[in-house]
C-alpha cells in the first residue's frame, strides 16, 4: 500500500523530465517509508535498479576503517531467502546482466541490469539484500581478503595517492580525513588484536544504519508503472524501518592550519602536476544559480585569452581542469588541476600568479548575463536532446540526487543552471583567494627533498606554509599576457529540427565509391535527435611500416589536435566532440553530436590537414608529453602489461613501446615537417556517416574533403595503389599447441602478478562465433565465483570474449597479490577442467535458459547514435560487414542443440582439446619473481615458450584478413 501516487507529479510537483523522453516516471512512497521512483520504457531489453542508502565511508567506527565498504561487498554474497552462496551474481550474469555497488563518503549504492524477462526474480533476489542478508562467518575473511586486493590494485595509483594525501592533511577529527576503502590490517589485524570481532561489528553497523527511511530507490522496467509498483511493493516493504537520521557532518575539514600550504609529493609516474584547491559554499545549496559551474566554465576555458591558452603559448601546460571536487551539503573544495611541462614545472610560482591573476580578472568584471544565459542555454539543451544510456547508468545517478534534490530535480540534478544571482556567483569568486587556498604539487624532482609520508600509501611529501604575500609576489612576477573571457560561442546550434530522411534504410549503405574514398551512410531511423556521427579513416601505407612511422603519425595526430584546440574547444563545449587519432592504418577523424554546424568544423579540421605545418615550440611539449606516456607504460597494472604482451604476440604491423621510446629520443621537429607530405601523399578514406544528415549531405562532405586533397592542381594526396591497401593480419596459433610468454613486471615496486590464459578458436562465422559467446556466458559467473570468491586469488578476475580483426577467442585474466602466475594458470586449468563435467550435466532447461538469455543479449537495440555507430564501423573496419550480425547469429542460436556446444567445447576448449590453441601470458610482480625459474622448468609438453615476440610473430603463419576479400560494388 503506497501513500503516494502520481504518474507525472508528485505532491503536485511535476518532475522535470527532457522533452524528448517518452518514458513515464512515478514516484511512491512504501508504507516503510522508502522513497522509490518508478521509470516504466516499453522499449527497453534491460531492466534495472539502483538502491542507494544514506550512509557510507565517513560512518565508519574508530578504528575500523572500511567497514562501510567492506559491508557493501559482503551483502553480495547470500540472504536468507537466497542462501546460495554468490546465487545473486551468478543469476544476474546467467541472464544477460551485470551488477556493481560503490561506497561515497555519505552514501553506499547498489545496482544491477538484466535482460527484462529475468527482471521480477533478479529483483527479488536484490531486495533480500536489505531484508535478511546473511553476512555468514566463514565469508567473512575470504571478502575481507577480496577488500585487501582491490586496495592493493590502488597502493601504486597516484590518483588514490594524492587523494588520500589531501584528506590526510586535514583536522583528524572531521571524517574527511578517514581512509575509506579499508584493509587487511584495518578490518582484521587491529580489531583482532583488540580483541574486537569485525563480523559482529559488521551486523552492528548495518543494523544501526540499513533503515528503510534513509534510503532511495530506482527501478526501471519494461512494464506499465501499474506492473512496477505492484513488483516493488510486494518485494520492498519488508525493508525494516528503523526511523534513523541521515548522518550529518558539520563542520569544515580544514582548519586555518591546513590552509595557505604548499604541499611537495612524489609520484609514481613521470610528470608535473600541480592542484590547487580552495574551500568553498557548496554549490548543492544554490543549485540553480551554479556558481561553481559558472566558474569552473571560465577557468577551465580553453579558447584564446584563457588561462589554459595562456599556459599553452608559454609552454608550460598541457591541460587544464576546474570546477568543484568533492563535496557534501557541509563543505566543499574548488579545484584548478595543472599538467605541467618540464618547463612548467621551473616557472611554478609564476602559474600561480597567471591562476591568480585570472581569479582578479573575475572579480573585477564581475558576473556576466550573457555568459551565463550562453552556459544555460548550452545545458537545457544538452537536457533536453540527451541521448538515452543503458538503464543502469541512468538510474544510479538518479538513485543519488534523490537524496539531495527536491522531487522536481531527481532527473536533472545540479545539470540545469536556471537562475542568474550575481551575488551568489561572486560570493565564490572571493573564496578563491590566497588565504584559503591549498596546493598540491607533484613531481619525482621532489626526490631527496621530502620528510614526511603519508600512512595508508606511504607518499612521500613535504609541507610548507605560505603567506598571502608571498602569493602577491608571485602574481607580480607573473608574465604580462592578455588574459581576457571567451568570446561568445559560435558552435551553440539553433537549428534542432529533424531531417526528413527519404532513405528508411536500416542497415549501411554504399552511397559513393571513387579512387579516393568510400562512403558508407546511414540515416536515423532510430533516435530522433538532431545529432549526426562522422567517421573518417585515413588509410596511410606508411603510418605503421615502422616503429619510427607509427611514432610520426602519433606525433601528427596530437599535433593537429593541439592546432585546433583553442578553436574546437568552442564546439566541444556546445555539445559537439571531435577527435584526431591513431589507427590501425594509419589515422581516423571522428566528429560525434549535433549536425547543425558539424560541416563547419569539418571543413576546418581537413583545412588544417591540408595546411599543415611543423610549429618547433608545439613539436617540443608534444614530445616531452608522448616521451612520458611511454616512460609511464612500465607503471601499467599487471594485467594490462599482460593483455599488451598479448596484443604484441597475436598482432602483425605492431611495434614494442620500448623500440617506439628509442625513436623518440632522437626525434625532431624537421622529422616531422618531412613524414607528413610523404605519409599523405598516398591515402584512401573510409568514411561513414549516421544521423539527421540527408544523404546528398554526406556525399557533399566527402566530395568536398577530395577536392580539398585530391583534386587540387599540386595534390596533397593520391590514390592508393591496388596492392597498397592494408589489412590487418593476425598470428594463426597451431591446433594442440600450447605457447608461454614469461616476463617481469615492468614495475619493481608493484608486488601483483597477472595472468591472462588466451584461448584462440576460430575466424568469424556466425555458427562459431554464437558457440563461444555461449560458452563465455555459461562459464563467466562460474570463473568468477571460484577462482575470486573461493580462491581468493584477486580483485581482478574476469572472462573475457575477445576479437583481433575478425580472430575469435576466449580469455582469462586474473590479477594477484596472493599467488604468482603459474599457480594461477594451474588454477584456471582447474576450473576447465570442474567444468567440463558441469557442461556435460547441464540439463535441457537451463541449455535453454543460457540461449535464450544470450538471444535477448544479442536483440538487444542500440540506446544511441554513437552506440549503433561504433557496431558498424567495426564492422566497416575489420571488413566482415555484416550488418545483419545480430540477426543472423540470433538465428543460428535458435537451431542450436546443447550436444553441438559440448562437441565443441570438446573440440577448442577443454583440456587436451585436439584443436586447442591456448597461450599463457605471465606477468611476475616483485613477490613472485623468484618462482619464474621453476614456472618455466614446469611448462608442460607439448608446448612453446616465446622468447622473443617480435621473432616468434614473424615465424608464424597468418589469418587470412577479411579486408580486401571481395569488395562491395556500388
């Protein structure tokens, strides 16, 4: 029995919802006093919730931190009426969905999606979470372990690091201070040695806290709102209402002590990165005025005279955020974040001063009408024409504005700045001064220099105390540039009007093919917004040929991005992206949102290829910055290092970081200004473009990219030649062998090992390729119930689909601090092996459940252009194009019989499997190295170890590529 019901208001307030949204909402109130909204989407293939509950990490006991986060993890695990051990996850996986939960400071969410005719028992299984959970002893130690390896996965990342820097230094007895995520040490070694027992405090906590009253619920279903309710407060109500109080914090967490510092911290990455932060109003009390909004709108601005262009001309930045960090209704920080250069990182005081000098420049011009009727313009329509999201998305952040916002704003939250109150905008303007501030400065140059490290990651920093003086000296030295605001913005589109599409075609169409290019094209027929996707791909013979080539063409890209930023940015801020980037053969351009002046920018990216020129003092930053990204790929996370060794091995035309690094190093600007006529000198486009755009539009774009470059009297490119077209090829494993690649982890300080065991099967078919997804699906919760939970091997566990160029496989990749590689594919080994009986004696009905959850995965529509876009240019681009991928595999699966799923496990999966392909990549952290040695004594046999990629890649036979086997005639 709900005491409150309405489709479109609630209490006579009616909840703002974008023009372009057919969904219906209602909110209910449950007799407990849950507060729940109803979403109802007939056309949704995903139902979803999203529980969030007012309390989180700042509630936890002294002495027990994590205890919040440690609770979130253990609700996963079984109830009363689901005593099933991980029964939850392995449902909700089973039936084509996925589930999460995070722990905020004030605030712990829970949220899961599955295919819609699971929906009421997934559901179900959800409430019982918060109803009777059974937190049972013995997984008790086995979750705290699994909290222990999620915190190890983030001792080595500076941006948990700095974090937990800045919470560090702040009062010790305001919870921002507190370190959230937990350990072993703080959940089961200094509660033991206390004598406290952390599962009984555990029960305690959520019986203090889980009160029906401080939490808010989203459900999203495919039924009438009628349908929901009824589900919702059949399953919801018995959620115990303890009538508890949202806890509240006041107070500030810095003290004046913790202010007016300059802090010096030593990363674990190359680089220069300097944070500066001040206290400020929060901006959740005058939501609608969006003072931090505004701010952060002119501060982190990137057009010509903004602080950022400032930094850029000089050279000494290479990007530039602001706008509000963390924050709750008792505080909050405003943050300007700095990547600096090496130059940069010299000349710190005086950035400090242009930062400064900016903030003056704002205080003194006053809040401008028209710049904050442009910013609101840009948000309502960015409300109104939002593209739909996968329903999990969508409802957590709506699950967290619920407890926040009045009824009126659950869905538009902070998005819609609607009132102009200068006052309230200045009134933050003047909390950024030098008396408040708080700076953070990162850099190894630090190294040496430091004398104090933080507790719970062990940063080594050091801190200073500065006077609003020495700041005024510092804005003094700061060189004389024009600072000024933005022009008005040309990009914000005012035609929003749907083209009339004459073409109804559901699929690609070839629309133009001449020596120069091709053009895919597909109308919307599906989204109706005024939003258009363009793809363009450069195909350049010599951009891959060798590692100095794919160097150059990086080079290239990220200086034509760099060229156009000050321009582009313009666009990006009124809601139309754009990017220039590496691919496969070369370089691709993609312009993604609203048509209207899409052509415009267009037009203007190809004049910079066209017009292009090598700027030494741009060629120098651009360097330094891509020189550090390589230096940094040694401090990748174990798995990574592994799913990249993996790439190395099965893929042909890729080049070793470390050879990439090398050219680097004697690069210069006059390289550059010599590749770049030669790379385009020979080039094909493959283009594809989706959306409101007619289809003489389209053609009129590219004909006018080929007169542009082709048809010029001095052509900047030329056609390929016939044999010049490239293809990706990729390494053909042999049938029954097994191949090892053993390596050290690129980071001697990071003690986690990984694993990822590939599996290689076969060429895209679809009778194939549905057999393996089938397998993928059946066995995924399964690897991860066993090899996670039971074996507690690592946070990180996954089974993986996984596609080179239309080259189909499976693979397994664990990360762990616990077990070294090797035992961790005798593990995986294990569990081929467990499950080759479970396949065997899977009855008919679940071999039906598992292909039906598989087919509503496969029917699943496209929420977006951007989404429907990518699935055919993949296909486009790996050169299969198969449109009709989806319900040709559908059909396959429906004349699947369970025997040919076990025959082929059989065949290229299984132990011993005849026509088996596997290949072990084993990445050793520094606890583990020592047993390299043995591992490899222990390689069974038959099999191969790979010592040198480069050399086993050219030794091996290739697969064939599915890229110039037959091409489209128009």
């Amino acid at each position: 029995m709900a005491v409150e019901k309405s489709n479109t208001t609630v209490g006579g307030v009616e909840i703002l919802k974008p023009r372009t949204d057919n969904r219906e909402y209602r909110m209910i109130v449950l007799k407990n006093l849950l507060q729940v909204l109803l979403i109802s989407d007939p056309d949704t293939d995903k139902c979803a919730a999203s529980m969030s509950v007012s309390v989180g990490s700042f509630s936890d006991p002294q002495g027990l931190e994590g205890l919040a986060h440690f609770l979130e993890h253990m609700l996963f695990y079984a109830s009363e009426k689901y005593p099933e051990e991980d029964s939850y996850s392995k449902y909700i996986t089973e039936h084509g969905g996925s589930t999460n939960a995070y722990t905020a400071s004030e605030e712990t969410n829970y949220h899961f999606d599955v295919n819609a005719d699971c929906f009421e028992e997934a559901l179900d299984r959800f409430a019982q979470f918060f109803i009777k959970p059974l937190m049972s002893a013995d997984a008790t130690m086995r979750e705290i372990k699994a909290v222990d390896s999620e915190n190890q996965k983030n001792l080595l990342s500076d941006g948990w690091r700095i974090r937990q820097l800045q919470k560090h230094l702040s009062k010790e007895d305001h919870p921002y201070h507190k370190f959230s995520t937990g350990n072993m040490d703080t959940l089961h070694v200094r509660p033991q040695a206390k004598g406290v027992d952390t599962r009984s405090e555990l029960i305690k906590f959520y019986e203090e806290h889980y009160s029906a009253n401080i939490m808010h619920l989203v459900v999203y279903g495919k039924e009438s709102l009628d349908k929901i309710q009824d589900l919702v407060e059949g399953m919801f109500q018995e959620i115990q209402n303890t009538n508890k109080v949202v806890p509240r914090f006041p107070g500030q967490p810095c003290t004046p002590d913790h202010l007016q510092i300059l802090v010096k911290a030593i990363p674990i990455k190359q680089g220069h990165k300097l944070g500066v932060s001040w206290p400020v109003t929060p901006s959740i009390h005058h939501y609608e005025e969006a003072p931090s909004q505004y701010l952060g709108h002119l501060i982190g601005h990137e057009g010509e005279g903004s602080l950022f262009h400032a930094l850029k001309t000089l050279g000494w930045a290479t990007g530039l955020s602001a706008g509000e960090g963390e924050w709750t209704l008792d505080y909050s920080f405003f943050k300007v974040s700095i990547d600096l250069t090496d130059a940069g990182h010299e000349h710190m005081q005086e950035i400090l001063g242009l930062l400064f000098n900016y903030i003056q420049l704002l205080q003194q011009t006053g809040v401008c009408q028209w710049i904050f009727d442009e910013l609101s313009a840009i948000c309502e329509t960015k409300f109104h024409y939002q593209d739909k999201i996968p329903p999990m998305s969508y409802i957590v952040d709506i699950a967290s504005n619920m407890q926040i916002y009045p009824t009126k704003d659950w869905l538009v939250g902070s998005s819609l700045p609607t009132k102009f109150n200068p006052a309230i905008v200045q009134k933050v303007v003047d909390e950024l001064s030098p008396s408040n501030v708080r700076i953070f400065w990162e850099s190894q140059k630090f190294e040496g220099q430091t004398d104090k490290a933080e507790p719970w990651y062990n940063t080594a920093y050091s801190l200073e105390k500065i006077t609003s003086s020495t700041i005024q000296e510092w804005v003094q030295s700061a060189p004389d540039v024009h600072l000024h605001l933005p022009a008005p913005n040309v990009f914000i589109p005012t035609d929003l009007s749907l083209k009339d599409a004459n073409d109804k075609e559901t699929v690609p169409v070839l629309l133009r093919k001449t020596p120069f290019s091709r053009l895919w094209y597909k109308p919307d027929t599906m989204f109706s917004k005024p939003k258009a996707y363009v793809k363009m791909d450069f195909n350049c013979p010599l951009a891959v040929s060798s590692p100095d080539a794919a160097v150059l063409t990086d080079i290239f890209t990220r200086l034509l991005m760099d060229y156009l930023n000050e321009y582009a940015y313009y666009a990006q801020v009124a809601g139309l992206y754009y990017g220039v980037s590496l691919s496969d053969n070369g370089f691709e351009l993609t312009l993604l949102g609203y048509n209207h002046k899409l052509r415009i920018l267009l037009e203007t990216v190809v004049g910079k290829i066209a017009n292009f020129e090598v700027k030494p003092d741009r060629f120098a930053v651009i360097k330094e910055t891509v020189t550090k990204e390589y230096q940094n790929y040694k401090f990748r996370q174990p798995y990574h290092q592994a799913m990249y060794y993996c790439s190395l091995i099965l893929q042909d035309q890729t080049w070793p970081w470390t050879e990439e690094l090398d050219v680097l190093s004697h690069l210069e600007a006059e390289d550059v200004a010599k590749f770049v006529p030669m790379l385009l000198s020979r080039t094909f486009i493959e283009c594809y473009i989706a959306g409101n755009v007619e289809n003489i539009e389209a053609e009129s774009m590219v004909k006018h990219i080929e007169d542009v470059l082709f048809n010029d009297p001095k052509p900047i490119c030329r056609p390929l030649f016939p044999s010049q077209h490239l293809t990706n090829r990729v390494v053909k494993l042999g049938e029954g062998m097994k191949y090892f690649y053993h390596q050290d982890g690129s980071n001697p300080s990071d003690e986690n090992s990984a694993l990822v065991h590939y599996i290689q099967v076969h060429r895209d078919d679809f009778a194939m390729n549905i057999k393996l997804q089938l397998f993928g699906l059946v066995a995924k919760q399964a690897t991860f119930h066993q090899l996670r939970t039971v074996e507690q091997l690592g946070y990180i566990t996954a089974l993986a689909q996984r596609n080179d160029s239309g080259i189909y496989g499976v693979q397994f990749i664990i990360q762990s601090s616990v077990k070294g590689p090797g035992h961790i594919d005798s593990r995986v080994e294990s569990l081929l092996k467990n499950f080759e009986s479970k396949l065997y004696e899977m009855s008919d009905e679940d071999f039906k459940s598992n292909v039906t959850a598989l087919i509503d995965m496969k029917l699943e529509k496209h929420k977006n252009l951007k989404e429907e876009s990518r699935f055919y240019w993949r296909e486009i681009q790996s050169g299969t194009l198969k449109f009709n991928r989806k319900e040709a595999e559908v059909a396959a699966l429906k004349q699947l019989q369970k025997q040919e799923l076990i025959d082929f496990f059989d065949e290229y999966i299984k132990i011993g499997a005849v026509r088996k392909k596997s290949l072990s990549i084993r990445v050793y952290g520094s606890q583990h190295l020592k047993e390299m040695a043995s591992d490899k004594d222990e390689v069974p046999s038959p099999s191969v170890e790979i010592e040198d990629i480069v050399g086993f890649r050219k030794s091996q036979p290739l697969h064939g590529s599915f890229r110039g086997c037959g091409q489209p005639k128009l």
